[in-house]
C-alpha cells in the first residue's frame, strides 16, 4: 500500500502528472463521486452523499430545497386567499338566506289575508250565483265550489 502511495506521489510530481492530478482534483471538487443508484438507499445514501457529493450536486440540492419551499409558500398563499373567498361566499349566502328567511315571515301574514280574502270572495261568488240566476247575470266564473277551488289553489301552489 505504502509503494503505491510513493508511485502515485513520484506520478504526481512528474511534469505529466501534475497537471493530470491538478484537473482530477477540480474535477473531483465540482462533481463529486458518481454515487448512481446508491444514492438512494435509505441509511447509506445520504450519508455517502454528504461525504462525496460535488459542489454541482450540493447546488442543486439546495436549488430543490428553495424551489420546494417556494412551491409550499404558494400553495400556502393560495389556501389562505381561497379560504378569505370561500369565507365572502359563505357569507353572502348566509346573508340571502337570512333574507328569504326575513321576507317569508314578514310576508306569511300577508299571504294568509290574502288567502282569507280569496276563500271569501269565492264564498260570495257562488252564494250570488245561486242567488242571482237570471239570463243576464253572467259572470265569467267556472262555478266551481269555493272549497273545491281552494283545494285545487292549495295543490298548485306545491
């Protein structure tokens, strides 16, 4: 082993050596060791990345860290802005809904008067009918009976 290390040492000092061991060097320094597929394996990967990894590997690294935590800045941006919107829309429908809810109890008494006064009129419609029975009383009404016509009233309005 020592013999090698001396061949090795007496190559790199020669005037073709040197400049060989220089460029390996640089190259060793920016590139790293090709790690391949064993780079994935669970406990032994990243601990040989750390140790072999060139300075390219360690740049993208990092470049894929900042790129995955802007992505998640985003991601978390738009979350907050379409709950803000889900929130508006939310809101908006529970105003409508208030609304109707507001109308149909400020109009259900309305609407029962009318009704009444419906039922009535159509009481007094067919109670002149059978009284006024001369030719030239002519109504334009069906002559349906009033609870008749206010149950058929009751299965429209559905």
């Amino acid at each position: 082993m020592i013999e090698f290390l001396w061949a090795f040492w007496a190559f790199a000092k020669s005037r073709v050596g040197l400049p060989i061991v220089v460029a390996g060097a640089i190259v060793f320094y920016y590139e790293g060791v090709p790690l391949g597929p064993v780079r994935y394996i669970p406990l032994l990967g990243p601990a040989l990345s750390g140790l072999v990894d060139g300075r390219v590997d360690r740049e993208y690294a990092a470049g894929q860290l900042n790129e995955r935590l802007v992505w998640q800045e985003k991601q978390r941006r738009a979350e907050i802005k379409k709950a803000a919107e889900l929130k508006s829309m939310q809101a908006q429908i529970d105003a409508a809904t208030q609304e109707l809810a507001d109308r149909e109890r400020v109009d259900a008494p309305r609407i029962a008067d009318l009704q009444q006064r419906i039922r009535d009129q159509k009481d007094e419609d067919n109670g002149s009918k059978v009284a006024d029975t001369s030719a030239g009383a002519c109504k334009y009404r069906s002559g349906i009976p009033a609870r008749v016509s206010v149950g058929i009233d009751a299965i429209g309005r559905r």
